[in-house]
C-alpha cells in the first residue's frame, strides 16, 4: 500500500464494460507529512474518497481484490482513506 492525496478526477466516458459504474481518481504520492514525492496514479475508487483526501493506494493484483475490482482490469485501487498516522507515538492528522 502507498499513501498519496487525491488531486483530480478522471472522467472517461468510453470504457471498457468491467469498468462501467466506477470512479477513477488521479492519486498524487506522498510522504507521511503530506508532501509530493513524485509519483501519480490513475486508481478506481472503491471507498468514495473526494478531492484532497489523502488515501492508500493499492497496485497490482492486490488491487484486484475488492468487492468492486474484483476479476477487473484494474492496477490501483483506493481502499481506504486516511484520518490518522501515528508515527513513533505521535499522530498527525491528515484531513
């Protein structure tokens, strides 16, 4: 899993049918104190998860393994959305 922040939505009207009824995310990584790190992610959202939500990010064929994604073509999934880190005792609020 890696956490990254919700910086856009992907609107694609003309897709494959195992598809049909899902929402694409554009997923921008980052590091545990919410800065960039470079990397961007087109992932399904199977949690509904908006805009500037900061999320884990699962790829691969893990990301096949939602009740939504499952037996799809898919390679990122955002299962989860983030309230809480707790790193080293300390929690950082992530909103």
């Amino acid at each position: 899993m890696e956490i990254g922040k919700i910086v856009g939505t992907v609107v694609a009207t003309r897709k494959d049918e195992k598809l049909e009824g899902m929402r694409f995310q554009l997923v921008k990584y980052v590091d545990t104190n919410g800065k960039p790190t470079g990397g961007l992610v087109i992932a399904v959202d199977s949690v509904g998860a908006g805009v500037g939500e900061i999320v884990l990010v699962a790829r691969g064929s893990s990301a096949r393994l939602t009740k939504l994604t499952d037996g799809k073509p898919v390679d990122a999934v955002i299962m989860a959305i983030v309230d809480i880190l707790e790193i080293d005792g300390e929690k950082k609020y992530v909103k």
